[in-house]
C-alpha cells in the first residue's frame, strides 16, 4: 500500500488526456478507466495502477499493430473510434470489484492482491493473443473441435497466438512480483491468466458467435474465470 502524493494524479489525468485524444477510449471510457484506476489503486497501490497500466498500454499497442493485414478479418468497432465504458468495465471491472472487496476485507489481501493480478493477465492474454494472433498466426483452429477455422472469428484460436498471450500473462506476473516480492503467485497468475484466455475463446466459440452473449460479458467473464482459477489454486496449495 502507497500514499498516492502527487503522482496519482498526474498518472490518471495523463492516462485520460492521451486515451482521448489517441482516440484509444471514448470520453466516458476513459473517466471510467479514472475511476476504476483509483479504487484498484487503494486496494493493490503502485503495482495494481502499473497492471492496469500494462494491460491499457499493451493491447492498445497490440490492437494498432500492422492494421492493414487485419483488415480482411474481423477487426472490432473499438480500434476505428475507440473503446467504450462497457468494455472498459468488461476488461477492468473484475479487479476492481477484488479491490473492493479487499479494502472493505483486508485480511483477504493475500487472496485479492493475485486475483488482481491473475484478472489483468487474462485481460492481456486475450487482447494480445487475438490481436496479434491475426498477424503472426498461420494456421487457426476451432478451439471446440479444432477444425480449420477463419482467422478472426469468435472462438478461433492459433499456436502462435496463444503463445503470445501467455507472454502476456508472463508480463503481467512480472509486475505483480516486482510490486509484492516473488512467490508462487507468479506462476498461479500465468497459469490463470492462460486458462482465462482459453475460457475466452470457448465462451466465444459455444455463444458469442451464435449471437447468445456479446463480446462485453465474454470479456467479463474471462476475468472472472482467472480470478476464480488463483483462487482453487490457493485453496489446493495452501491451508489456512
């Protein structure tokens, strides 16, 4: 836990001032991505800004690589006019509700803090694994049935892609033990994060691309997913 100071403010006002204008979120986007910012901030301090930080910077960067090589799939609404509030709370709102939960909890740090965490790795796992996935991947598969599949569509998965996103859990587990010291968490966050990911594309292979759900509730629901995953895998580690 830090006091914030001063340099709280100038992180979230130069996080809103460059969402905007980069077009990278809506106005109401990126208030929301404020607000939700400061509570994870309360909870995990530092280190939960710098995961919210990393996942933001990281699939922004994803999302806006080779655009033109993507453009024969199904690229999302969010890269031509930027991200909206519901998917702003579909990608960040899990840790939040953990950071909630630990401030009025504290004594459920040591199981919130890796949720946290374990949330925004799934959240990167899935951005940087689909996004780049369309660039890098060479042979897509239905993650059901592992048929070819058309790169782009909900639920299609790739080697190379998945690679990628476990990268991304990688980086954020890495700022997770830089914050709070090394343990065993960080590879309960990778682990999570990955199956996080996976749920992913099943959700979007089994509903999202039958109309059933939208891509909002599969995102919120990856988070979830990775969040309950660190938490069995504490509860089959660990006794208290």
């Amino acid at each position: 836990m830090f006091n914030s100071g001063i340099f709280l403010p100038i992180i979230i006002i130069s996080g809103i001032a460059y969402s905007i204008l980069a077009k990278k979120l809506t106005v109401l986007a990126a208030f929301t991505g404020a607000i939700l910012a400061y509570l994870i901030f309360i909870a995990a301090g530092y280190t939960g800004v710098a995961m919210m930080s990393t996942f933001f910077i990281l699939g922004s960067a994803a999302t806006s690589w080779q655009q033109h090589k993507k453009r024969g799939f199904a690229v999302k609404e969010e890269t031509k006019k930027g991200r909206n509030a519901l998917q702003v709370l579909a990608n960040a709102g899990v840790p939040a509700i953990a950071g909630i939960v630990m401030v009025c909890y504290p004594q459920l740090a040591y199981l919130m803090l890796p949720a946290i965490a374990a949330a925004f790795a799934s959240a990167t796992a899935d951005t940087l694994s689909s996004e780049l996935g369309m660039v890098y991947g060479r042979r897509f598969f239905n993650i059901i049935n592992f048929r070819p599949d058309r790169c782009g569509m909900d639920g299609v998965i790739s080697l190379e892609g998945t690679l990628i996103g476990i990268a991304g859990s990688c980086i954020i587990a890495i700022v997770y033990v830089l914050g709070f010291g090394w343990n065993i968490n960080f590879f309960f966050i990778v682990f999570a994060g990955t199956l996080g990911n996976l749920a992913d594309s099943i959700l979007g292979a089994l509903f999202e691309r039958k109309g059933i759900i939208g891509n909002n509730l599969v995102n919120f629901l990856n988070t979830l997913t990775a969040v309950l995953v660190v938490w069995l895998l504490h509860a089959l580690f660990f006794t208290r």
